[in-house]
C-alpha cells in the first residue's frame, strides 16, 4: 500500500481529522503547502470533478499519490446551495463569518431548516490515474440562526445533528468524526483501502 500522500487542502481542520485517520494505516499524510503546491482551481458545479481536479492537481505538483476532498453544506430551501461554494459562499476572500452570515439572511423566515453536510474524497495515484478511488459520505441536519460552539470550523456553528441536537461545533471530535460526512467518507474510503490496498506508481 501506499505509504505516503499528499493532502490537497490547505484547511487545518481538515488536516487534523485525516491524519488521525489514516495514521493507523500506516499512511504519512502531507499537507500541499508544505511543498509550496498552490490551491488548484475548482471550476466544476459537482464535488466529484472538484475533488478529481484538486487531486490531479496536487499529485502533478507533487509527484506523489494525492487524497483531495470536496465538501459542502446543501441546504434544502435553497436548491441545494451553497453546494460546491460553500467555501466562497460569500465571495473571496474566503470567510467562515460571512459565509454563514450570508446563510442564515437567505434563510431569515423560511421555516424548512433541513440540510445535509456532503463530501466527496477522490484517492489518486498519479495525476493521471485513469481508476482514482472515489469515496462519499453524508451527514444530515438542520441549520440554526444561533451559532453554538467553538469547535469545527466552516458550518458548523449552524448545523444542527439531528440525532444529538448538538451543533457540529459543540460536539466532541470523536463523536463528530462518527457522525460527519467526511467521518463516513473517510471510513468508506479506508475500508476499501484494506480490501484493496492501493499501490504506488511503479510498486
């Protein structure tokens, strides 16, 4: 199997919950600035092309197997939005504040709060892979106009779980990553690497 990656993001968060992850499957995880890689376009209105780009992106600069996520909030009253802008919801520079700010005015007397975190993970083995692994995961909920917590990042501080009634930002990290969307799509995935472990190129 793969010993090394490249992670193609630059969120700390994001960083923190994939290495501790991945660590037990012996997988060194690599963040894409320390190897000075800048952010790859994200052009596409699908997660899954997103991801696709943003890996090939960072394995070519690289010259190492890559793992990129693309992930959102899609909000039922909004026709799914903000979707794959999540990040730039409010425009650049990106800005957790008014991004959720932006959200929770859209939203201002709408009583269908329904809404579900999605993510997309996209495992390349050389930017030009022709088979990328390709892992998904949900987490449903419900936006709320007061945030509540101080953990998580993005969202979180408005999204609800249905099941705890804790927001993303108030739940601890171990139950967090059991419930997230990237929790199940990071299982998703590891499970199909212990099925199928992937090789390096050239192994």
């Amino acid at each position: 199997m793969i010993s090394r990656l490249v992670l193609a993001s630059n969120n700390a968060g994001k960083l923190r919950e994939f290495k501790r992850l991945l660590e037990p499957l012996g997988i060194e995880v690599i963040p894409q600035a320390d190897l000075d890689i800048p952010e790859a376009e994200e052009p596409h209105v699908t997660f899954v092309e997103n991801a696709l780009a943003k890996a090939r992106h960072a394995s070519a600069h690289a010259r190492l197997p890559a793992l990129a996520d693309d992930s959102g909030v899609c909000v039922d009253a909004l026709g799914g939005d903000p979707g794959v802008q999540s990040a730039r919801y409010a425009g650049e520079p990106k800005s957790d504040a008014r991004n959720n700010a932006l959200l929770i005015e859209r939203l201002a007397g709408v009583a269908n709060r329904r809404a579900h975190y999605y993510c997309v993970l996209v495992l390349v083995r050389h930017a030009a892979d022709p088979e990328p692994v390709i892992a998904e995961g949900a987490w449903h909920g419900r936006i709320v106009d007061q945030p509540r917590g101080s953990g998580g990042f993005g969202y979180d501080p408005h999204f609800e779980d249905l099941e705890t009634g804790m927001t993303g930002a108030e739940l601890p990290l171990d139950v967090k990553n059991a419930r997230s969307h990237r929790g199940h799509a990071m299982r998703a995935l590891i499970a199909r690497l212990r099925a199928q472990p992937v090789e390096a190129p050239g192994s």
